[in-house]
C-alpha cells in the first residue's frame, strides 16, 4: 500500500487518508509519496481511449490503494457526472499549429481548481472518522476559494473559510465567492496581497494554542484545500495524462512521441502535476513554466536563486499573482531526493525571503523545465492576435501561456506538439479581456460595471459564450463580507465567530 512522508522527513510515513485529513505535514513541509508507480508504455496504450473517469480511476487506484475498488469508483462517478459541461471534462482542442488547448474550465465555476475539488471533499468525507469534525482552511489568488466553496459547501462535519486578498481578485471572482449560500461557509477578505494571505493561513495552521482550542472548544480539526494537500495535486496529474491520450486519439501525435507541457504558473500545483506525469514515465520532452510580471519562479528556474524580496505587481492573470509557491519545496526534494536541504531551503525562504541552489540542483532543474515570463501588454496583446487569427478567446491567464510558449518556439527548430493548460474561462475577467480585444491599454480605467462588460464582450464575439456560472451572477446575493488585517489574532477571532454561527444551522 502506497504510504506517504513529509519533503522535510523521509523516515516517518502516513496513511493517504492521514494525509488528505492533515493537508499540512506536522514538520511544516509537503506530503509526498515514499514511492511513485510507473506507467510502462504497455500500460499507456492500453489507456488510448479509455473515458475520463476510467483514467481518474487507474490513477487514483496507484495512490488511494486503502480504498476499496467499488468505493473509489463511485466517488469518481460523482465528482465526474452531470458537473462538468463536457463530457470530457478537460478537452482538448486545437489552437494553431503545433499548439493544443487543455481546457480546465469545464466545471462548476469556470477553472482547473475543479478537478480537484469536485472529488476531493468526497474523498475527505470517507476519510473522516465518525464524530470528528474538520474546519478548511483556505487561502485563493482567485480560483481556489470558490472551486473549495462549491465542492465543500453543506458537507457534514466540515465547515470551510476561505481568505483571498481583498481587491486583487478579478470582480467576477471575488462575486462569485461573496455569493456563495452554503450553510458551513465564510469568506473573508485580507488587507494584503496573497503572498500575505498564503502566509496568514500557514501561520494559523502552525499555531499549537489556537489548534488545541478548536479541538476542546469546537471538537474540530484543521485541514486545508491548497494546493499544499496531496489530494489537490492527485486529480490535477490525470488531466496532463487524459490530455496526452486525447493527441494520440486526435492522430495529433503518434503514440509514444513525446510533448511539451505548457503550464500558467502561480502555487505551482498545476506544474507539479504535470512533472509527476512526467516522472511517471508519460513521454513529456520539456515543461514550460509561464509567469506573468510576478516571476519569482520563473526567475529562480532561470538562476538557481529563489528570491520572493519584491512587491507583488497588479496584472491581468490574478490567480498566478504569487511569489511565494509552495509547490517548488516539492519539486526540490523530487529533483534532489535531499530532506535536510529541502528542509534548509524551506527555512531560508521563510526567513530570509531568499535561497540559492547548487549547480547541480540548478542543472537538473533546467533539464527539465524551461521557464519565462511575459508583460501585461503582451498578454492582452497575445489575447487579441490569437482572438483575431483563430477566433479563439483566451483568459489572461491561458495568455500569459502562450505568450511565454511563443518565445520558446523561437529557440527550437523541431515541431514538438505543445499541450497548453487553459486554466480559467476568459469570462472572469470581463475588464481584461475587453480591453485586450479593442486594444486599450491595460491600466485604462473602464467605466462601465463587469456584467455590462461581459454584453459588450459578447456582441464583439458572439460565438464566444459567457460560462454559466458567470452568467448568473448578477442575480445573487451577496452572504459572505467578512475582512481582516494581516494579523493573525484578528483572522483566528473571525473563524471562531464563524464556527460559531455554523453552530446554529
């Protein structure tokens, strides 16, 4: 049975359901697995078109082996059945060329995040023990928090806050988390960017004191929804594995030709996945990080050095507006094997807001990903030329992709298909893509409110359709206002009001 370790300790194992239930490991560090299955190229081709839910199921099966076959399978249906608006559930559809889109926002609210969070509150519930309750915590760039409201939302025995910065989210997002009418819900909005948001979470996480309180006073436990949780990264590696099968039934690639895999980059997550199919033995040439004006990670995959010491910048992509990626703590033990240097990376960058890596880290590292990032201009640029070549609509975030795909295109004389994740629907950023579209600037101020942006988006590309989940928005009302400071006494004060109104449901 597949057992699991913290990046920062590889001699003390847990459980998958420990690990799922714990999200954080008690050191501070990752949840990895102690061992990563193969995928031979006989077993591959024996998956060459299988369903979406049947490579969920193969998948899940090599890291979830404590759950019965019967079991599994009916957890994936659920997650995977009458929520999605293709039967796919992540597409895949030709933009140009060599380049193929990965579209991720089939789901409830019109991202990647999706994917997980539709089967990982069902997974968390099987795993919790009767009588115990739990609280999730979460921290959102954008995405995040309403996928984790909408998959978690009157769950028994779990209540869920979410905490984004206040004014750094798209207005689309931000409504559709202010809107969300579960019973077991808060949102709250931070004074400060989501560096400082991830940070607040993590601190609260780590507090023994307030840790203990919930569980004496509220007989309740701390979990999270991030992508620091196995359970979020698990989901997100079939979709890179399910995409590739989609080329070799599409006769794009013959079966066996390698790709590349171009992921918008912000946490990390996504990428992780995408190098963990890699690492499995799915027949991956180069991963493409893509950072937009927030480029630490970009930046540390170029130089070795991991420098978070920066303001964050305002831009069109607002989910990947993030300095500080937690994935990269596991990308390095996975590159290095090294828990004791992981660990004093880890520890550097918390305390110091910088680490470098060694030449050899560093060599690894640029084997296998090849990482750039791009301006606001040339993402609402690359928004209008792919719009008017090819009559697609990209969001920002699939843009900054695209972009940062195009200048690499431009070292490389082979034709390397390229797998290009569309993380969100252009239709949350209704300001952005309007302004990209009629070539406005992107520090123009628009006068006009977000649902009249979205008409007149639609009237200049009325193929385009606006998501649904978006398209109602301006119908609901508004059941989440909470705020708080970045202070950690202040955000512990609201999630306990907040227990105790879920108390009274």
């Amino acid at each position: 049975m597949n057992s699991y370790h913290s990046t920062r300790n590889t001699g003390k194992f847990y459980s998958f359901s420990r690990v799922i239930l714990k999200g954080l490991a008690p050191d501070g560090g990752l949840f990895v697995p102690a061992k990563f299955p193969g995928i031979s190229p006989s077993i591959l081709i024996n998956l060459v078109g299988k369903s979406y839910k049947q490579v969920a199921f193969f998948i899940f099966r090599q890291f979830a082996q404590e759950f019965p076959d019967a079991e599994l399978s009916k957890i994936i249906s659920g997650s995977y059945t009458g929520n999605f608006d293709s039967e796919k559930i992540t597409p895949v559809v030709k933009l140009r060329d060599n380049q193929y889109l990965l579209e991720l926002w089939h789901g409830p609210t019109a991202a990647f995040k999706d994917v997980a969070l539709q089967i990982k509150p069902r997974l968390f519930s099987q795993c919790i023990k009767k009588g115990k309750k739990y609280l999730i915590l979460v921290a959102t760039s954008g995405d995040t928090g309403k996928a984790a409201l909408e998959g978690y939302k009157n769950k028994a025995g779990i209540s869920i806050v979410v905490f984004y910065p206040g004014g750094k989210v798209s207005k689309l997002q931000e409504l559709s988390m202010l809107t969300a009418d579960g019973k077991n819900l808060a949102v709250i909005a931070v004074k400060g960017n989501f560096d400082d948001t991830q940070r607040l979470v993590k601190d609260i996480f780590a507090d023994s004191g307030f840790n203990r309180k919930l569980k004496k006073d509220y007989k309740t436990y701390l979990s999270s929804a991030n992508s620091i949780n196995w359970c979020r990264i698990m989901p997100q590696i079939v979709y890179h594995l399910y995409g590739y099968l989609q080329l070799v039934e599409q006769k794009a690639i013959h079966f066996a030709d390698p790709i590349d895999i171009v992921v918008p980059t912000g946490n990390g997550g996504n990428i992780l996945a995408a190098f963990y199919a890699k690492k499995m033995g799915l027949p991956v040439r180069r991963l493409i990080c893509a950072s937009n004006a927030n480029n630490a990670v970009s930046r540390f995959l170029q130089s070795g050095i991991y420098d978070v010491r920066k303001k964050l910048i305002k831009t069109p992509s607002p989910s990947i507006n993030i300095l500080l990626a937690s994935n990269i703590e596991r990308i390095l033990f996975e590159i290095t094997g090294d828990s004791v240097r992981t660990r004093r990376w880890a520890e550097d960058l918390n305390e110091k807001g910088r680490f470098a890596v060694d030449k050899k880290t560093k060599e690894k590292l640029q084997a296998i990903f090849f990482s750039d990032s791009v301006s606001n201009g040339s993402t609402l640029k690359t928004i209008k030329k792919i719009f008017d070549k090819t009559g697609y609509l990209l969001d920002p975030h699939a843009a900054v992709a695209v972009a940062v795909a195009e200048k690499y295109m431009k070292n490389k004389s082979d034709s390397v298909p390229m797998l290009i994740s569309a993380t969100a629907h252009w239709s949350k950023f209704a300001g952005d893509v309007y302004k990209a579209l009629i070539a406005l600037p992107y520090k123009t101020e628009l006068k006009f409110d977000e649902f009249t942006l979205l008409n007149k988006i639609h009237s200049l590309a009325p193929d385009q359709e606006i998501h649904r989940s978006i398209r109602d928005l301006k119908n609901k009302k508004i059941r989440q206002a909470g705020q708080c400071p970045v202070d950690k006494a202040e955000a512990e004060n609201l999630i306990l009001t907040a227990l105790d109104r879920f108390r009274s449901y």
